[in-house]
C-alpha cells in the first residue's frame, strides 16, 4: 500500500490525465443520448415535473388498486409491496445518498416493531396513542443508529458493512433471548418475549382513531410513504442533501470544500434506521406481532433487491422494484403462474439476447427438436425418466410431459442437475462460436429441466431467494447503477 | 480458579480458532488484492463441509470406509479443497471480475448475492435437515492429554491441519512466483501488470487459495462439531471476518492471529462471561468493536488511508 | 496585523516511508500577495498542499493561520477557518450540476439543518435563496464560460478548461481568504492559459484572495507572482522575485538535472 493511496499524490507524477479529453465527453454524451424515440421523451417528460407532481402521480395510482381487487389480494400484494417500499426508500438514503453499506438494517425495522410492541400491547400493559408511540418509536430507533454508527465513525468504508451486518445477527440473538437476561437491581425482566415473541399489538390508535383492516392499513402506508418522500425530496435539493451526494461522488474533495463528512455519513445513517423503525412500528400492527425470525437475511436481500432494482438514489424506481420483487414471489407461488412468468422470461431473454432472427429460429427449432430426441431416447431406454407428471393440469403441462424429462423420482436427479446446471452455466460464456450455438439448446433445457424438476416444486421455500440473488449478481453485472438508476460516471 | 474447565476451554477455543483462522486467511489475501469483502466465502467454507460429507459418503460412509480411516481424510480434504478452489475461481470470473471498475458498492451487492444464491442453492439440492459426519465411527473416541489439556483426535487433527496448511501458506506467499506476484499485485495492482505480472492469473489463484482453505475448514468442523447444515457458513463467514479485521486485514499472520484471538475469546466467553453460552456472539461482536475503536488497522495492519 | 502573516509554516516536516518529502519548510504568505511555487516533478508542491489543507498532518512543525495552528484539525474545519484549494487531479462532483458543485461548497457557512430543509421552513427557502445567489455570483466570476444553461449540466459534460474553472469557483464558495491552486492552467491551450493567467490577478483585486499557486507555466508564473518559491525534494531552494529565482543557479540545476536524469 503506497501512503498515498487514493489522494492526490505526493510526487506530482499523475500522468496524462484521462478524463475530460474530447473523445472521454464524446463517449459519455453518447451514454446520455440514449434515450431517445418514444420512450426518451416520456423519460424526459417525467424527469421535468416537479418531485411533488410524481409522488402524488405514483401514490394516486396505488391508491386505486384497493378499488379494483378484493382484501385478499390487496392484503398479500399490496402491504407488503409498500412495507417493502418503504424499507427501501429509507435504505436509499444509506446506500444510495450516502453510499454507506448498511448490512443490520432490518434490525432497525425489527427494533421498531419491538418498541412499538412494548408501548402498545396487553403483554407489557402498555397502550400508549399512536401520536405519541411513533415519535418514541422513531427516536429511539434514531439513536439506536447513531450508537451503532459511532463506533464505525472512522471506518465508514467496507468495515461498515461487516460491522452492521454482525450488529443484525447481534440483535437476533438478543430478542431472541432477552425474556431471560438478569439485569443488576432489575432482576429477571422480559424485555422482548424471546423466541415468542411479542404478541396482540395493537392498530394505531390516533387520538381515539384506530388505524386497523386491510385496507386501513393500506392507506396508512401510502399516506406514510408519500409523506416520506416528499420530505426527502426536499432533503435531496437541500444543503444536507447537496452534502450527501457530493461526498457519495468524491468523499476527499467534498472534505475538502468544508463538508463534514463523517458527521453527515452518520447522519445518513440515522436517518435510514429512523425510516426502518417508522416501518417496523407500522409492520407491528399489520402482522400483529414482533418474532425474532421476522428480520432475517432474508429480508435484508429482499430490500437490497428492491432498491437496486429501482436503481440507486432514484426515489421513483423504487416503486417499480418494490412492485416486481414483492408481487413476483407472490405470483409465483401457484405453478399456473410460475410458469408462463418463467418461460416468458427465458423466451424474453433469447429475444433480446439472439440475433439475427435466422440464428434465433435455428436455436429456438434446435431447442424444441433437442428435447423431443432426449425424451425418445429416455423413453425408449430409460423409462423411469419419463414416468412422472408436470405440475399442474392445462394443455401446456400435458404438452410438457411429452418434451421434457420427468422422473418417476425427481429428487437425486434433479439435485444433480441442478449442480451441472449451475457449472454448465459457469462455464457457457468460455465456449465460443460454433460451440455456443450448439450448446445453447442443451443448456436451455437443462435449466427448464431443473426448473420443473426441482424449481418449481420448492417454489414457496428456497427458490425465491435463489432467483434473488442470482438477480443480484446479473444486475450488477448487466447495469451496476440499477434497473432504473443513471449512469454514473466514474473515473476509473 | 477451576483449571481443568480453562484447560478445556482453551483447547476448544484453539480447534475453533484454528477454524476461523482457515477462513479469515481467505477473506483477507482477498482484501488485500482485490479490495473487496468477499460475502460469499463464508458459503464456500459451507459447501466445503458438504463435499467433504458427499466424499465420506461416496467412500462408503463413516461406519464402512473402503478404506482406512486416515485415506478415507485425505481423499474429504483433497475434494473439498479443489472442490471450494474452483467454485472460489467461478464465482471470482462470473460475479466480481465484470464488476473492478464498476461503483464500488456493486460487486459488494454482487458478493451478497452469491452469499445468498449458495446458501439457498444447499437448501435446495442438501436440504433443511443436519448431517452428521459420524466422525467417531470414522476415527475413533479416543483422547490424547498433555498435562491437563486433553485433545479429542478430531481436535487435534484440525489444529495441526490448520497450522500445516499455514505454514505452507506462508512459505508460498513468502518464497514461489506466484506468491510473490501475490504480493506485489496486493501492493500495487497497475504497477504490477506493467511489471508483466497476469493480473487476472494471480486473482484466479489467490481466490483458489483462499477458497481452498475454507473448504478445509469447513470438513474440519464437519469433524470436530460433527454436524453440518446450510446456514453454517453466515457465522463462521462473520467470524472469519471479524479474525481478519482483528489481525488486520490484508495481513496472512494477523489472520492467522486473528482467528486464534476470536477462537479463544469465543471460547472463554462461553464458559466465563454471563450468560455467555447465550450471547457469545454478542461479545465477539463487542471484541470486534472495540478493536475498530482501538486499533482499526487491527493487531498487524498498516494504516491505510481510506479511499472511499 | 500587517506583522502576523496570512499562512505561515513553521519547520513543517513530513515524510512517507523513508522519504521525505517536506524537509523543514519555512513558508510565509503574506494578504493579499500571489506566491508561486515551482519544481521539478517529485519536488513536494502537492504535498505542501495537502499539509496545509490537513489532508494528512505534518510529522513535525506547525502550520498557522492568521497565527492560529491548524495542525490536527480535520480538513473542513481547516476549510471553514478560511482556506479552499482546487485539486491538480480535478475533482469535481462529475454527477452534480455546474451550479451544485458549487452550491454543495457552501455546506460550512450555511446552518439550516436537516429538520428544517425537509418542512422547508421560512428560514430554510431564504438560506436556499442566498445559496442559489451566491453560487451564480462565483460562477459569473468566469464571465459567460459558466453562465447560463452551463448551470444545469453536469460537470462531466464540462470541457478540461472549464473544469478548471469549476474547481475555482467551486473553491470560492467556501468563502476563503486564502486560495489554493493547483496547476490552474495545466492541459490548456496559449489562450485558455492566456485567460487563465489575467483570472488569477483578478482573483486577487476583485476577490480580494491570498493566492498560493502550483504553476509549471512558467509565462503564468511570471505573469501573476509577487514572490516565487523553488522547491526541490521538499527543500526550499530559492525564493525571491520571478527574475531572481528563474536565473538562480540551484533552480536550473535541479531543473537540467533532473531532466538528465530522465533522458539517460
């Protein structure tokens, strides 16, 4: 490590400079010229209104959604898209303003739902008014993340990250286990329920209101939501919010023009974990309780997902990646859905992917022609390849049963292939050519052969999160600034 | 002071910490080129443990190896290790190298996403329940003494494994080509590949090594702890952190010193602290506080100025 | 006050490893006086900055100004007591506009908290006004290069020139008394250097700055200095008029020398 390392140099040897030569401007124009047809000037359109103008656009819209479906599917679409939502508007803040990676996250909305559970449920006695418990839930949450900044105050680069993510496993370990802590001059007290949990948490109560059913719960969040926004729009075209980019852009210059920029990383931070436990409190009342296995890792990738799906530092985009990762999983769960989603994807992925259309229909007709041969051959050699069912009943699942593979007994199967699946997958981008488009055939139904085998069969469980990462990792390959964020320029 | 409880304490803090000194070797030879926190290699050291099962059992199972017990060792550790090697390489080509010159948060994203796809990806195809490595059918239940310390031959078998592994890690790093373009690329990634080091090649290995070392320590806990599961790799991945930022990250010794630090403090905590059998956790997670607090540059780093 | 000088560094000192690349440097910079500081590559010049900037802190010595030692204090407090420095690197805000590079600068004179500017109190738009004002105020200070609809591009978009004059501008929103620039007129062709060169004295009646200047123009030097600073391996080697120092015999040398050196 030179002692220099990252800041201008002490030996003024910093060479040509590679920045700001005419062909670097050219080659970034031309990134900003992209947009352009239809799509570029609706692009445009939305990026001259006023921030108010498209939170009350965007929030207008999700409040007709209740109109128009029943409480069975606003309750399992809509809340937790918005709880979702939320999550990630205020983890934007972090990652996205600031450019903190804040791994104990969801520790601040599982302590949120825990001080919202000691204020107001029969189990501590407690039953405090909303107006006054959200401020105290708000608060605390806030200090709590300045206690758990501090520390990290000098370190706020990948030391961040490791210290967070331990600090959510430490508050795990402690809900789980707080119901039996013996506390000097305290005794034995309760404070969390352990492993049970805190149960029977009560709606807000708004000065004698009480703020409960599907879709009283719905329009809270949509209410909580846009004013979150607006505020944070405000932030952003602030002096704060100025700070914040400025040193997620360039930490050493921005200290250098006299911003504090530890001071406003914690500030960041604090105020993510403030927005985290505003949710956790609202979460409280939807689920009505607090349980140590709510706040897992789990749903810290499922933020995390939700906010680079929308891109980062792009409050709208947000909506949009809250949307596709909340609902998705939720369609997926019956195979009636899963399945046209998942081969829609692959179709939709070749059609972009493949060109020109001669080489698309070769591979598409080499697909189909591939799988009936392996499904002759099994059937005439192998026939307990060919012995299971497809899920599901329709003309498709029927179709199925004559293309693809279905053993008797998937399991060792199709953990095997699922295994090959994945170093086949490795290793495709090596071959080159005449390979490739031979070996695409092959590989495309190894991975539907994997995903009706075994996929689809653990679509409620592993799967989910499978694809979310996997997400993750081509996303960031494919767009790292996000689906919906801009292209940042960066000197390399 | 009850001496045969410290003396028990200590040894199993020294197999843990040799175990978490394995994995904070990987973490931090990776840091040190590359600058980046690898959140998936606490899954590798999972899938290790998993190869290492998949081998005991291809090899007829704990009760009926084909063949003596210490072949049937060699063969778990050799699979594992070039098992966790390449998919350290794989996951290095297809989920970090796209992303050097991208933001630097994303190929952190990226390692998350990994982290996660693996420890789902053995959820799937493993699944939920333990399994057991059976290692006193393998190798027996005997025990070795040494005054008061008393090692179970699984015990003693990672301790010694581990500091082969180590010294042969030191003396590579130290004394071969690659390991000296290791270190120099550690130092200065441009300068090295104007010096015609193969940047790209050195990354490949280091992430071999590193991974190896996981897979290794994941078949020994397979043996000590005897059963292994698809959520192991987030603690241990945490711990083996926490051990390289206490050495001092980017530093082979501090690693090493590191894990035997969080071994013993683990270790000690559970048996001396209140409630400590609890909330252990909790205070490696204080230890790791306090060093960042006291010496962020940890026990054997250098200071380096923050870049980002 | 005339006798306490504007900055003032005392056996400053600072090494990297074994080097050492400011050997106990005298320097004094009086108000409202342009000095120069000029030496081969290696000779110290940015590492003069970052020690005054407190970038990192000297190992030995004392930096002071207006008799006050800034030694230990974090970079945006030294920016705050009044000294703002443009980077020889260039290191703009490339993802924020030409005028929030400049209205970010601001950040230490201004007070509205976060509370506030997310209520948008009364207080709160008027602070937002003055910072608007302000800003076009040091961007006009360029006449038309950064006028306009240059205000709402970004400063990736901005050619190397303008760069150059963001990070001025952006480094007189910090309401300094003393400037620091480095390499102003690197990169940029006779006419931009030209510009460049008559900026600086304007700077300094119509600003009313201190300027201490990294220059290896040296048209640009003798165009703007009062005094010239020759460093060479972190030791002063001459210091004087522009006449005085480019006809000293060690300053050739360590010029000729060096290039010697490189050529062989």
């Amino acid at each position: 490590m030179s002692p220099d390392d990252g800041i201008p140099g002490p030996a003024e040897s910093a060479g040509a400079p590679r920045i700001g030569v005419d062909e670097w401007v050219a080659s970034v124009e031309e990134k900003r010229e992209r947009y352009s047809g239809l799509r570029g000037v609706a692009l445009r359109e939305w990026d001259r209104l006023p921030a108010a103008a498209r939170v009350l656009l965007c929030v207008g819209l999700a409040a007709l959604f209740p109109l128009v479906t029943s409480d069975g599917n606003v309750f399992r679409y809509g809340l937790f898209t918005l709880v979702y939502g939320l999550l990630a508007i205020g983890l934007n803040v972090v990652v996205g303003f600031a450019g903190l990676l804040d791994l104990g996250y969801v520790a601040f909305f599982g302590f949120g739902a825990y001080t919202y559970g000691i204020l107001a449920s029969p189990q501590y006695n407690n039953h405090w008014q909303a107006e006054a418990a959200i401020p105290v839930v708000i608060v605390a949450t806030g200090v709590l993340g300045l206690l758990v900044g501090l520390p990290s105050r000098r370190l706020f680069g990948d030391y961040l990250a490791i210290a967070t993510l331990f600090f959510g496993q430490a508050f795990y370990v402690f809900v789980n286990n707080a119901n039996r802590i013996k506390f000097p001059f305290f005794g034995h007290t309760n404070l969390t329920g352990g492993s049970n949990g805190i149960a029977g948490i009560e709606p807000f109560n708004f000065f004698g209101y009480k703020v409960q059913g599907t879709r009283g719960l719905y329009y809270l969040l949509l209410i909580s939501i846009a004013i979150v926004l607006i505020f944070l729009f405000a932030v952003h075209d602030s002096r704060t919010g100025r700070a914040w980019r400025a040193l997620r852009e360039d930490p050493l210059a921005a200290e250098a023009m006299s911003i504090p920029v530890n001071r406003l990383k914690l500030l960041a931070f604090v105020f993510g974990a403030a927005v985290a436990g505003f949710t956790g409190a609202i979460y409280a009342t939807i689920a009505t309780a607090a349980l140590p296995g709510d706040y897992n890792v789990g749903l810290l990738i499922t933020i995390y997902a939700i906010m680079i799906l929308g891109g980062f530092g792009s409050m709208m985009g947000i909506f949009v990646g809250a949307i596709v990762v909340s609902s998705v999983p939720e369609l997926l769960r019956s195979s009636a859905n899963a399945r046209p989603l998942f081969y829609g994807a692959i179709l939709l992925a070749i059609l972009v992917k493949i060109r020109p259309w001669r080489r698309l229909a070769l591979e598409l007709g080499g697909l189909i022609a591939f799988g009936f041969a392996v499904h002759a051959i099994a059937s005439a050699a192998y026939p307990r390849l060919t012995d299971g069912k497809a899920i599901g009943s329709g003309l498709f699942a029927r179709a199925l049963d004559h293309w693809m593979l279905f053993p008797r007994n998937p399991e060792h199967i199709a953990d095997v292939a699922y295994i090959l699946m994945v170093a086949a997958i490795v290793i495709f981008p090596q071959a080159t050519g005449l390979w490739r488009a031979l070996l695409l055939p092959a590989l495309l139904y190894s991975v539907m052969f994997v995903w009706e085998n075994l996929l689809l069969q653990q679509i409620g469980g592993a799967t989910r999160l499978i694809l979310l990462g996997a997400l993750l990792v081509a996303l960031m390959n494919a767009r790292p600034q996000g689906l919906f964020g801009k292209a940042y320029v960066e000197i390399v | 002071m009850n001496w045969s409880l410290f003396f028990d304490l200590t040894v199993s803090g020294l197999t843990l910490g040799s175990l978490y000194a394995l994995v904070a070797l990987g973490y931090s030879m990776v840091y040190g080129i590359l600058k980046l926190l690898n959140f998936a290699h606490g899954d590798v050291y999972m899938i290790g443990a998993f190869i290492g099962w998949f081998a005991l059992h291809a090899l007829g199972g704990p009760v009926n190896p084909d063949f003596a017990g210490a072949a049937v060792l060699v063969v778990m550790f050799l699979t594992a290790m070039i098992g966790c090697g390449i998919l350290g390489v794989a996951i290095e080509r297809f989920a970090y190298r796209p992303l050097r010159n991208a933001p630097r948060i994303a190929p952190l994203i990226s390692a998350l996403g990994v982290s996660i796809f693996l420890q789902n990806s053995a959820l799937l195809v493993f699944g939920a329940q333990f399994r057991d490595y059976q290692t006193f059918n393998l190798i027996g239940v005997k025990t070795y003494s040494i005054g008061n310390l008393f090692f179970s031959v699984p015990q003693l078998l990672t301790v010694v494994a581990a500091i082969c592994l180590m010294v042969a890690l030191t003396v590579f790093v130290a004394r071969s080509r690659l390991g000296k373009a290791m270190r120099s690329t550690a130092y200065d990634r441009e300068a090295a590949s104007m010096m015609g080091i193969d940047v790209d090649r050195v990354i490949s290995v280091t992430f071999f090594i590193g991974s190896a070392l996981a897979g290794a320590a994941g078949v020994m806990f397979g043996l000590v702890f005897g059963q292994i599961f698809h959520f192991m790799g987030f603690l241990a991945g945490l711990k083996g952190f926490t051990a390289a930022v206490i050495g001092g990250i980017g530093s082979i010794p501090g690693a090493m010193i590191g894990g035997l630090v969080v071994g013993l403090a683990e270790s000690y905590a559970t048996g001396y602290l209140p409630q400590g059998s609890t909330f252990q956790n909790l205070y490696v997670f204080a230890l790791l506080i306090l060093v960042i607090l006291i010496r962020p540059s940890g026990l054997f780093g250098t200071v380096v100025v923050q870049k980002a | 006050m005339a006798d306490t000088p504007l900055l003032e560094l005392d056996q400053a000192d600072k090494s990297f490893g074994g080097l050492r690349v400011i050997a106990d440097l005298d320097l004094v910079v009086n108000e409202h006086e342009i000095v120069s500081v000029i030496g081969p590559n290696g000779a110290g010049k940015t590492t003069l900055f970052n020690l005054i900037t407190g970038i990192y802190p000297p190992d030995s010595g004392e930096i002071r100004l207006d008799g006050r030692n800034l030694v230990g204090l974090q970079p945006h407090v030294i920016t705050g007591l009044g000294i703002a420095r443009t980077f020889q690197t260039l290191r703009l805000f490339l993802n924020m506009t030409v005028k929030e590079n400049v209205m970010a600068a601001q950040y230490g004179h201004t007070k509205v908290g976060v509370l506030r500017s997310m209520v948008k109190t009364p207080a709160a738009r008027r602070e937002e006004k003055e910072i608007h004002r302000r800003a076009e105020e040091k961007l006009s200070f360029f006449g038309d290069r950064l006028m306009g609809y240059r205000w709402d591009q970004f400063a990736y978009s901005l050619s190397y020139a303008n760069r150059r004059r963001l990070e001025i501008a952006r480094a007189m929103a910090t309401e300094p008394r003393l400037l620091l620039l480095d390499e102003p007129a690197a990169g940029m062709n006779p006419k931009e250097t030209h510009e460049i060169t008559e900026l600086i004295g304007k700077l300094r009646e119509d600003g009313r700055y201190t300027i201490l200047v990294i220059e290896h123009d040296m048209h640009v030097v003798e165009g703007i200095s009062d005094r010239v600073v020759a460093l060479d391996h972190g030791v002063k080697i001459a210091e004087g008029s522009f006449e005085s120092v480019a006809t000293d015999e060690r300053v050739i040398e360590a010029y000729l020398g060096l290039r010697r050196a490189t050529t062989k």
